[in-house]
C-alpha cells in the first residue's frame, strides 16, 4: 500500500517568503512526499472592529483569508513545477494550537515544519510559545527551522542521551539515531553522532546513596566515565556509525550542543524530547533549552511516534 503521509508546513500569519518554504519544499521533494500548507490567521485590528460592526469584521476578515491563500498559492506554484503535490489552507483562529492538532489527529502527516520563533528570555519566562507548547504535545518528528542555508541539510547530528536509562523508553536513542539516519540517506547528507553527559549531575546521582568515602570517590568519576564511553561505543556501533563521526563531550547538553552545532555547521540537530507519564513533568527539558542556543534547525522526536 502506498504511504498517504504528507508534510505539514505551518505558514506564519504574515505573508513573507522565508527559508521555511525552501525547507520543506527540498524534503517533500528528498522524501517523495506531497506537502500541505496551512496558514492560522488571526489579526488583532480586525478583531476589534468586529466590537463594532460584525457585519465588517466578516468582511474584512474574509477578504484578508483569501488574500492570504492567494499568497499561499503564489508560493506552491514553483513548488509545483518541480513535481511536488501541494495543498494550501487558511484557517481563521485565535489559538493555534488545538487547531494543529486536530489536522495531526485527523490526518496522517509524516511530519511537522515550522519557522522557529525567536524570543526573548523575559517573554518566554511569561508565556509559552507555540514552539514549545509543539514541542511537549506533538508525537509526530517536529523540524522547526531557525535557518535554512541549504535548502536540502549537508550534514546532520543525532545527540542521545545515555545517563539515565531508567527514565528513558527503551530502544528511543536507537529510534533517534533511526530517523537521523533516514533523514541523512533521503537528502544525501553526512550524520554524525554526539553524546554529551554531564558528569558532575551522574557523580551526585551515583554517590548519593552512598557513604563517603574518598577511595571510592577519587575512583568514580573513572568508572562513570569508562560506562558512559562503552554505552555510547555500543550503541554507536549498532547503529552502523563510523568512528570518525562519533563525539562523546562532558558538559552541559544544551551548552555543548549549540557549541557543537555552530562549530561544525550543522543544517539540522535531531535529539528526543517525551514526557513522563503520570505526574506530568516534561522530561525533555534539554530539548526546550537548547532550542534557544541554536542557530540551526531541529528535528524533534516522540518516543510515542510509531516509525513506519
């Protein structure tokens, strides 16, 4: 049976050609998928006025939702004459969100694209964006793009997380690694792999429960590290890796990998991001500090996403 799956683009309100549209046109393209664009408009200015006239509000309303799918399908059409199939839609709401996730719920869309949208520190210490409230409720892969030099990604990075495996779903660094490298073969792109782990944080975890002791300390840091390094090896391995482009750093995750990826001019970072069931808490919380240390773009991945 053929796949239906199709990549979701989520269009910003304003009507202004960004790297975005490239991306998503060069993987739609790399993955012989057809591509749907979707626009969540909602203008304050029109709004008010409907306080006034509802009569105009609908007007108004209904002349800027048409422009702006004018404008939608001004950008498919060279799409389309590369022998992409894109679909264009313009939806007319306040809150975004649930709206997204009714299109994931009711279609099966391979994956979710968007612009990344830059903040700042005391906005995002008063609200949750839309990038992150995707980032904790989509199961599906989210790419969000901060930059875009190459339409089609050169070279990729898989970070996994080896410290504490007991918090983690089982096989999910291999399911990273999975899509990573599915990425990297449909756009002929190089993929390497990067464990960061943060020594300090397992030495506390792994004395706590113990009594003082200053052989045994002066000696676990050694062995924590010697662990951590087999683990990575294996699982590089497994994987089919080559050595070359295997990276083990101590350090802060999101510090060492916006380092990392500015270093070594990565297109695309793709790393893991779940939740923990039964109490709420957002174990990903690396994913959602990272994401603003980057300058490239992201690919997030759900353990609760099936790989087809």
């Amino acid at each position: 049976m053929a796949n239906p799956q199709r990549l979701l683009l989520i269009a910003s309100p304003l009507m202004r050609r960004t790297p975005v549209y490239d991306r998503a046109a060069a993987l739609a393209k790399a993955k012989g998928m057809a591509l749907h664009i979707v626009a969540f408009d909602y203008v304050e200015g029109l709004a008010t006025a409907g306080l006034v006239n509802d009569q105009a509000l609908a007007v108004m309303r209904d002349g800027y939702v048409r422009q702006h799918r004018e404008w939608l399908e001004s950008q498919a059409l060279p799409m389309r004459r590369t022998g992409i199939t894109v679909t264009t839609e313009v939806v007319w709401v306040l809150h975004p969100l649930n709206e997204i996730l009714v299109h994931l719920r009711e279609q099966p869309f391979a994956m979710l694209i968007k612009e990344f949208e830059h903040e700042p520190w005391w906005m995002r210490a008063m609200f949750t964006s839309l990038d992150i409230q995707l980032l904790r409720d989509t199961r599906i892969p989210l790419h969000l793009v901060h930059k875009a030099s190459h339409a089609l990604p050169r070279r990729i990075l898989a970070a996994v997380d080896l410290s504490r495996p007991e918090d983690q779903y089982e096989g999910f660094n291999d399911q990273i690694i999975s899509e990573a490298l599915k990425l990297a073969l449909q756009c002929n792109a190089q993929i390497d792999l990067l464990y960061v782990y943060d020594l300090g944080s397992m030495y506390l975890d792994a004395s706590s429960s113990r009594e003082h002791s200053f052989l045994l300390d002066s000696n676990l840091a050694q062995t924590l590290h010697e662990a951590q390094s087999e683990a990575f090896q294996a699982l590089a391995e497994r994987n089919g890796i080559a050595s070359e482009h295997r990276h083990m750093h101590m350090g802060d995750p999101a510090k060492v990998l916006g380092l990392f990826t500015d270093s070594h001019d990565i297109d695309v970072l793709v790393m893991g991001s779940y939740h923990h069931h039964g109490i709420g808490w957002f174990i990903g919380s690396t994913a959602e500090r990272v994401m603003h240390r980057l300058s490239s773009s992201v690919l997030v991945i759900s353990p609760e996403h099936s790989q087809g």
